[in-house]
C-alpha cells in the first residue's frame, strides 16, 4: 500500500479543514511547492493535492501551483473543482494523471464505476477526516465489500497504529493511504509511515 501525502490549498496556502468545514481552517504553510519538495526528499512516490478553492466555487483556482508541482517529477492526484468536461481536460493537460470527483453517495460511484471501468477509487471518510480520531476500520471494510476495487483512503489517520490496522486487513483492494493532519501536526514523519507500511518499523 502506497503513503501519499496530502496537500490541501486554499488561496495558494497549504491548510487542513475540520471535517471539510471551511469555517475550521489551519494555515500550515504559505509555500505550497517548498512543502512539495519535502514530502519528495522524504520519499513520497505521489502527492495527493485538493484544490479548496475549486471545491467551493467549481473552479480549480490552484492549477498552476499544481503544474509546478508535477515539474518536479511528483506524481499527483488532484481533486477540486472537477465537475465538468472542460476542467478535466484542462487538468489532465497540467500532468495530472488521479482526479477526484466528489459528493456522490455510495450508489452513485457503485453505478459510475460499472459503466465508467474505473480501475480505483478515492475514498476520504469526511466524518474523520482533519480530526486524528483514528481510522473508522467499520466503515472502511463496508466501502471495500460495495465498491470491489482498489481504493486509495483518507481521513482520521492519527498515529502509526492506523497504519498498522491497515495492515492487518491484508486487503488486495487497499492501494494507497492519504495523510494530512497527522504529518503536519508532527504526530509521526513521512519516512516512518513509509517504514512502518513497509514493515521495516517495528
């Protein structure tokens, strides 16, 4: 499974929301490409990028931000804004590869997937998402079982430990896990989530 690091901006800041609330905002960085290039030096094979900004309006606000990013070699997956044909194309030719489209209910991705062929999906559990309350394990195994492709997760990761959960499901279909707050805040570094997901840290 894949430790992919997230970036979420907001006016060209990077930040965290309290549970996708906008009001809940913490401003961790004013240099979204200087975050960028830690998260490389520290061994992250992909960046999860949001664009808060195109999530509120419809429009991705940040593309540019994210171009330079991909300029350094990072392999990104991008959410924000995506809702129509146009933007799609748009970020596609910025280099990004992953786009998110969001706020449909479990049935609707269900439906989606099957005529699409999508080959994964990006689940974020926005009740636990920004809080460091821990992995719902629940939640997660009934995603798994309705979805039936590979998923890459996010929200609630707070120690090594919810690494370590993960791991214990020994689930073909968990591919990738985004963390946020949890690197921010300093709780553990980029390099020992990718040890302890690696099995090298005890």
């Amino acid at each position: 499974m894949l430790i992919i690091p997230a970036i979420d901006l907001k006016q060209g800041k990077v930040v965290r929301l309290w549970k996708g609330d906008f009001q809940k905002t913490t401003v961790y960085a004013g240099d979204a490409l200087k975050v960028a290039r830690r998260w490389k030096e520290e061994g992250a094979e992909r960046i999860h990028i949001v664009d808060l900004d195109g999530a509120k309006t419809g429009t991705p606000a940040n593309l540019e931000i994210v171009q330079e990013i991909v300029k350094m070699g990072m392999v990104v997956q991008f959410g924000g804004g995506i809702r129509d044909r146009e933007i799609f194309k748009k970020a596609i030719t910025a280099g990004i590869p992953y786009l998110r489209k969001s706020e449909w209910d479990i049935g609707e991705v269900s439906k989606f997937l099957k005529e699409a062929r999508i080959k994964r999906v990006i689940w974020t559990n926005i009740e636990r998402d920004g809080t460091l309350e821990g992995i719902d394990i629940v939640a997660l195994r009934g995603t798994l079982e309705a979805i039936g492709l590979p998923l890459i997760i996010a929200g609630g990761v707070s120690s090594l430990e919810d690494i370590k959960k993960l791991k214990e499901l020994n689930s073909p279909n968990l591919e990738g896990l985004i963390i946020g707050r949890a690197l921010y805040e300093g709780r553990f570094s980029l390099r020992e989530a990718i040890r302890t997901m690696e099995g090298s840290l005890p």
